[in-house]
C-alpha cells in the first residue's frame, strides 16, 4: 500500500512540475531553468553507483549490442542533421524554414495549452524511464 500512494504521489508531481513548465515561455530563463532541473536529477540518479553491484559488468548479450548498434546509427544521423539545422539558423532562437529543427516541426502542436503539457509529461516519463532502467 506504502509503495503504491508513493507511486501515485509520484505521478502527481511530476504533472504537478509538467503543468507548471508549461506556462514558462519558450527561450526564457524560466524555460531553461525548468529543463535544466529534471536533466540534472536525471543525469545524477543515471551515473550513481547503486551500493551491493560488484565492479564487474555481466557479459553482455550479443543481441543486446547488435540492437544498440542499429539503434545509435538513427539516433546519431538524427541528432546530426538537429545540429546541421541549428547551425543553419540566423539566430539561435531564429528558425531556418530552409533547414528546420525538430522543435520547429513541433510548434504547432507545443505552442501552448494542453500540447505543451502533454510534451512535458511525455518527456519527464521518458528521463524517468531512462533513471528506472
């Protein structure tokens, strides 16, 4: 019962954190400092040395690294042609309608309202995904 209202507690922070990000205007200190904090949470509980794991590693799976091979080869070809496009810009907050970045794809849907909320859930359940695993 312990485990489940933290659980539900959980959740209701986060949605509590989403809703509150979300009225942040985009490209403020505001904006910054709520995605900079989530990050940093994140980062910190990914690398923590959880006590009781030896130093050695466990074989790895073969199939394991030949799925995360395939899999960094989109994500490196995405995040280059994000960085090809931001280069590209006039000004970093000046979108290039030539060449342009993922968020500026997603503008109409993240402009406000209930779009930004649910980007903001979805991306604080992918950080916490990230942390469970």
């Amino acid at each position: 019962m312990a485990g489940r209202r933290r659980g539900t507690l959980a959740v209701a922070a986060v949605a509590l954190y989403a809703a509150a990000a979300s009225f942040t205007p985009p490209l403020s200190v505001a904006a910054t400092v709520a995605v900079v904090v989530p990050a940093t949470v994140v980062l910190v509980l990914a690398t923590r040395h959880r006590p009781g794991h030896g130093q050695q590693r466990p074989a790895t799976d073969p199939r394991l690294r030949r799925t995360a091979a395939a899999w960094a080869v989109p994500v490196v070809l995405g995040a280059a042609l994000e960085l090809a496009a931001w280069l590209h810009q006039p000004a970093y907050n000046v979108a290039s309608p030539d060449l342009p970045t993922l968020s500026l794809l997603l503008d109409p849907v993240t402009d406000g309202g209930p779009g930004r909320l649910v980007a903001w859930c979805i991306w604080l359940y992918v950080g916490w995904r990230v942390v469970r695993r």
